[in-house]
C-alpha cells in the first residue's frame, strides 16, 4: 500500500470526495504562488533590460560589493529593498536574528571571501525591532533545535541582565535587547582573526556598523557604537600577527589609540577609532565606525630616515 501524500489523495479518491476536492483547491492556490515567482523574475528581466541593456552581461563579469551585511532571516526586512541598491552591490549572510557565531563555518567563510578575497570596505550587522529570534531568546518555552542557536541571545541577556532588568514595558525591554544584540554583534566581529588581520595588514578597512531596521517606519537608524565599547575588551580578544605587525607596527591593532567619540580635539592625522558621519553615496542614513588612518607617506619617509642616520650613527661610534 502506498503512502498516502495530499496528491495520492487527490488521485485515488472519488471525484466527488469533499478530500479531494479540498485538496485540489490547495494544489491550485500553491501552483499560483509557485508561478508568482516566475512571473516576478520575468517582469524583472523585461524592466531592467529596457532599461539597462548590458546590465545582467555585466553581472556575468564578476562582483564587486563595497558592502557585506549581515541581516536577519525575516521575510520583511529585504536589505537591497530598504536601501535601494542594485544586484552586484551588497555581499549579504543572513540568519535568525543576524548572530555573529565564530563556530559558524557557514558565516565564518562568508565573512573571509568578502573581506579577504571581495575586499568590501563596510562591514554591517543590521538587526530589526519586532524581531522573532530576540522575542523568542527573552521566553523560557521549548521551541526545539533552534534553541541551541538562541543561546547566544540569552549570553547577550546575560551580559547586560542589568540594563535589561531596569526596564519594566515589555516592548521597550524588547526593542534594547535587539539593539544589545546588534552591539555584541559588531563585537564580535571585531574579535575575529579575519578582521583583526586586514587591520593589523596596513589597511582602515573594513569598517564596521551596526545598524537598526524599524519595521514601523521603514528607516534604518546607526546605533553609533562607541570605540570605548571595543577598547575595554580588545586586551582580551587581540590577535598577534607577528610577520604583519614588523611590517606594519605602528598601524597594528595594538597600537589604535582607542578615541571617545565626544573627544573635541579630533585630528584624523592620528591612529584611533572614530565616529563619522560621512554620507555613502548608496546609504546616505549610515554612519560609520572607522578604524584608524593609514600614516601617510610623509610620516613613513621620515620615520625611515631617521632610522638609516641612528645606524650609521651607530656605525660611526663604535668603529
């Protein structure tokens, strides 16, 4: 005997079977979803060619996102859609309540081909208020496998039970730990080899936000993570990279004077973490966590030959 699947019902049962009949209805509707797609994807190509003859000839050329971001799974929060950017321009990973998790070797590999092989210039964790995942973290039920996943919210309860506690409206205490969550997010980026090591190679990218979604309003906000944030843990989570660092020691990770982002006497000429508010061309809502300048050519040709005459000073001396 075989199985009985909704389509074996639908066969085997009598025409005028009310089982039948429910299940065609259903099988119908669920085709109509399906085709939606195609439809969808059909509009799409129609418009974007009139528009754009050459454009899906040069997607087929190569990518070269400016952007990684690292969203959530939810249905209503589309990151192309909310900010207007094109195919080609946003590198995204996306999972339930956007969790930076260094033992996710899905996120991990994500994170290393956009930074060291894309190079994006932007790193952003963009949570949303309303969110399923942080909702469910706040409850004690069961909900099953995805449990495990959540666990890393309630280490984020943990870590500011404090904070969490001092609010009393549910839905406010709600809406602070998505923006927790996000900030222990953009920490955790920051912990990782991957980032460490671009830093500490020379350069002032990536940079890295963290960006809130308000479902109510459509707009994103910059939750504006203070470098004070990542100063007080950076002694525990730096990462030597001692070949890089004798190449680029005064750029190393190490040696970015962490920065108040209030600090009036601002001088981007120095190495440090600073708040910016520099618009991007394609987000002109984002600000920017950015760390350190490269020192600039100048200061390197001196810093070398000042070097070269102590050696031969040295030399001369005790000849």
């Amino acid at each position: 005997m075989k199985p009985q699947t909704p389509l074996n019902v639908v066969l085997d049962d009598a025409p005028e079977s009310g089982t039948a009949k429910r299940f065609q209805k259903e099988l119908s509707q669920m085709s109509c979803l399906y085709e939606r797609l195609f439809e969808g994807n059909r509009q799409f190509v129609e418009e974007t060619t009139q528009h754009d003859p050459e454009f899906f000839h040069r997607l087929s050329e190569g990518q070269h996102p400016k952007y990684l971001l690292i969203g959530c799974s939810d249905s209503r929060v589309p990151p192309d859609r909310l900010t207007k950017t094109e195919p080609g321009e946003i590198f995204i990973h996306r999972n339930v309540a956007n969790l930076v998790v260094n033992t996710d070797l899905n996120f991990m590999s994500v994170l290393q081909y956009a930074v060291e092989v894309l190079q994006v210039k932007h790193v952003i964790v963009l949570g949303h208020y309303c969110c399923g995942g942080i909702k469910a973290a706040m409850d004690h039920s069961y909900h099953g496998l995805i449990d495990k996943w959540l666990r890393n919210i309630k280490d984020v309860i943990r870590l500011h039970k404090e904070e969490l506690d001092a609010v009393t409206e549910e839905e406010a205490k709600l809406r602070l730990l998505v923006e927790l969550n996000i900030k222990e997010q953009v920490l955790n980026l920051c912990k990782t080899s991957i980032i460490q090591k671009q830093w500490a190679n020379g350069n002032c990218f990536p940079m890295v936000h963290g960006l809130v979604y308000d479902i109510r309003s459509g707009y994103l906000k910059d939750l504006k993570i203070s470098s004070k944030e990542w100063a007080s843990i950076e002694s525990i989570y730096h990462i030597d990279f001692p070949h890089l660092n004798s190449l680029h020691g005064s750029h190393s990770l190490r040696s970015i004077a962490m920065h108040d982002s209030d600090s009036d006497d601002e001088s981007e000429e120095k190495e440090k973490v600073i708040i910016t508010t520099k618009s991007e061309a394609k987000s002109p809502s984002v600000k920017s966590v950015k760390f350190a300048n490269p020192p600039s050519i100048m200061s390197r040709m001196v810093s070398i030959v000042l070097t070269v005459v102590i050696l031969l000073f040295s030399v001369v001396l005790f000849a």
